[in-house]
C-alpha cells in the first residue's frame, strides 16, 4: 500500500511511503520515493507494476520561517512569574494559507524499484524522483484512476476548480506510454455527468465510474 502526499502545519509533504497489508500492517524501508511536487488530493494506483499518481494540489498552508521566528520571539512572557495580564506581549497574526496551486502532473514509478537515495530535489524530501512524468490535458484535484489489463491506466474526472469535475478520460498505455514531459491522449468518449464526485472501480477489463444516480462503463472493446 502505498500512502502519498499530504499536508498538515508544516506545509504540504512530497514523501511516498509504502506500508505491507499483511500480515500486519507496518511501515517498509523501500522503496523510498519522492513525488514531483509537495502536494494532495492525488489519485492513484497501482497498474502492471507501475505507481502512477495524477493531479493534485500543492503549495498549501505552510508558515513562513519569519513567522516561525516571530512567534518564538514573544515567548509568551506571561508565562513567567511577575508579569502581569497586562504585560502581556500579543504572538505575531496568523498568517494566511497560500493558495492552493493545482497540478495537471503524472508521476509514474516501477512500484518495486529500489536503489540508492541521493538526497532532496529542490526543496523536498530525499527520495527516488518519478521515472516518467506527464501531464494531463488540465490540472485537476482529486482525479479517479482505473486499471484495465494491467497496461491500461484511465485516468478520469477531477476538481478543477471548488465545486466544479472535469468530464475528460485520459489513458496511459503502459507498454507504448508517450515520451516523458508529453501530455497525455484523451479518448474520445467523456463522463456523461459532471457531478461534484465519483467513485470508480475496475474488473480488470472495464471501468466503472459511479456518479451516485448513473454509471460509465468503459471496457478494452471501446
């Protein structure tokens, strides 16, 4: 299983960690990777033997390190004995969460590939960097993605914006992908719903993706 992303006080997270079901669930050395961007709200898989990750967002609700700083220069003296309420020196504001960027990135991995750890990309976690990313045909959040065939990756839907879903299908061929940095074809056919969410799953030979009121199918055939 593997977990990837997130946020919480200190920023958004570029780490992807991998954890074994059974027999008990528990934390793994390796792989150790490191996604394209420090983000969430991915959607993922595992297909043939690849990790494939799909949008996102990122840049989200970190604090400065001059408001870090700052923070700890009030100390909060009125902690000490002999100072007064009155005395009290105000902690610095709040600062507001940047804003949410959103990402039309692909991050694709052998999922069992392992190896040396060379250290942090520009400004993130150690960890092995994606073999191959791509891109979708807009950046989107939370994106449902489906295996056909074990070669087959679609990747459907998406937030591209708060109370908006995307009805675009994109498809990674795993044995003929395109060349890394290429965004990646949309088939023809689209979700015939843009409801606000879905849910999706897969038989190995079709794709289901579930608005709540109605059903797409898309099999090998189409």
């Amino acid at each position: 299983m593997f977990f990837a992303g997130g946020q919480d006080d200190a920023g958004a997270t570029d780490t992807v960690e991998m954890w074994l079901p059974s027999p008990n669930i528990k934390r793994r050395g390796e792989p150790e990777f490191a996604m394209s961007f420090s983000g969430r709200d991915r959607g993922g898989l595992v297909c043939g033997g690849r990790l494939v990750l799909a949008g996102g967002h990122g840049g989200v609700g970190a604090w400065s390190a001059a408001h870090r700083q700052a923070e700890a220069a009030a100390d909060k003296p009125w902690l000490r004995s002999g100072v007064t309420t009155s005395k009290r020196r105000r902690s610095p504001p709040k600062p507001k969460p940047k804003k949410s960027k959103l990402y039309a990135t692909v991050d694709v991995w052998m999922a069992n590939l392992s190896g040396p750890v060379l250290g942090a990309g520009a400004g993130g976690s150690p960890g092995v960097r994606p073999q191959q990313v791509y891109k979708l045909s807009a950046p989107v959040a939370l994106p449902k993605v489906v295996c056909l065939a074990e070669r087959y990756v679609l990747i459907a839907g998406g937030h591209p914006a708060k109370g908006c879903y995307d009805s675009a299908v994109h498809v990674l061929d795993l044995d003929a992908p395109p060349a890394p940095g290429e965004a990646l074809p949309l088939l023809p056919q689209t979700l015939n719903s843009t409801a606000t969410s879905y849910a999706a799953v897969s038989n190995g030979t079709a794709a289901i993706f579930f608005n709540g009121q109605s059903a797409d199918v898309f099999s090998l055939s189409t």
